[in-house]
C-alpha cells in the first residue's frame, strides 16, 4: 500500500471536503425552510437534544468550539426561542443549557434534515458499501484517538 505523505494529504483533503459538502448540503435545508440558523447551531441543538441539559463549557467541548464564539451563539438560539439559561442543581456559580419546546420541536425537523442530506450524501453507494464506510471511517477515528 502506498503511505506517501501526498496519499495521506489526498485523504484529509477528501475527508475535509466531504464536510464541507454536508456543511452546504445542510444550510441549504435550513435556508429552504426558511429558518436562520448555521450548521454550528444545528449541531449544538443536536447536543442538547441526545445529551441533554448541559453546562455551556461541556457544550462548548461537545461542539469543539471556544467560551467566546459559544456564547455568542448561545445568545442567539437564546433569543430565536430555542434554549434557556437554568441554574445548575449543584453549583449555584454555573447555568445549564436546554432545549426549550420550541427548540425540541425544531430538533426534531433538523434531524429530519440531516437524515436527508445524509441519505442524499450516499445514495451513489449500497447498504453493504454504506455500512463498510462507517466502519473505515469509524476504525480511522479510532486510530486518530488512540495515538498513544
């Protein structure tokens, strides 16, 4: 097999691309519906609908983004409707986020969305090519976090 560092370039290009595609794909669902809302709030709404009620520092790692840019974000899906700011149970200094019946509504129609441009996104592939896909890539992750 061939590791030459210009093989394993082509595959981190390949694999950046192909999210940047689902990046489009999926901002071109929420912009069709008419809703306001970038791929980072959909994946932060995302977060809180499997994970549930979080501090915004756990979401903030959850999402990969820094304090600053989650707060930011944070302000506007606060102010669409979509979450609240709650005091958290044990530590009266921090909030926890969550999803408000607006917000779990929505979860629900973006997941509906993201099913669809995923679906799209392998449709030129069977389900055994499909299946083989999320093993390679879920072997690749693997590797990635087990470096040591």
């Amino acid at each position: 097999m061939n590791s030459s560092p210009t093989m394993q370039e082509s595959i981190g290009v390949l694999l950046a691309a192909v999210r940047t595609e689902i990046v489009r794909a999926m901002e071109a669902e929420l912009a069709a519906k008419g809703l306001e809302l970038r791929y980072t709030q959909f994946l932060i709404l995302k977060r809180l609908s499997v994970l549930g009620p979080m501090t915004a520092g756990e979401l903030a790692r959850a999402v990969e983004l820094d304090g600053g840019a989650m707060t930011r974000q944070l302000d506007q899906l606060e102010r669409k409707g979509y979450l609240r700011r709650r005091p958290h149970e044990q530590d009266r200094r921090a909030l926890r986020i969550e999803l408000t019946e607006q917000g779990r509504a929505l979860t629900q129609e973006l997941m509906n969305c993201n099913d669809r441009v995923l679906k799209a996104a392998q449709r030129s592939l069977n389900e055994a090519e499909q299946q083989q896909l999320r093993d390679y890539l879920a072997r690749v992750l693997h590797a990635l976090r087990d470096r040591t």
